[in-house]
C-alpha cells in the first residue's frame, strides 16, 4: 500500500514540476502547462478516491487520535 502511494505522490511532485517548466520555457504559449495541471489534479483525484476505496475494502485502518483517559 506504500509503495502505491508513494508513486502517486511522486507523480504529484513530477507533474508540478512539469508544469514549472513549461510554463518557464513556453511562457504560456502552448497548452502544455494547462496539461501538466490537469494530469496533477487527476492524479491527486485519483489518489483520494483510492485511498477512500481502501478505507472502505478493509485494506487500510484509520486509527483516530488517541487521547489520555
């Protein structure tokens, strides 16, 4: 399960950086900034929705905030 997330984020951070860059180099000239952005808002979707899915298979437990008695 950490390795999937893992990538997820690592694909996050790739397609942000992407972003910069062309929108560095292109100065919004092309829609390829426009693309990475997009390409990042999916996968952030993407990994939210996984891990409610998780959540809800049994394949991950959330353990709360523990309090003192």
């Amino acid at each position: 399960m950490r390795f999937v997330i893992i990538v997820a984020f690592i694909l996050i951070i790739a397609s942000l950086a992407s972003a910069l860059f062309f929108m560095m180099r292109d100065r919004g000239t092309t829609p390829n900034m426009m693309r990475s952005l997009m390409l990042r808002v999916g996968f952030s979707m993407a990994l939210f929705l996984f891990i409610l899915f998780s959540n809800w298979m049994g394949w991950i437990h959330s353990t709360g905030i523990r309090m003192a008695p």
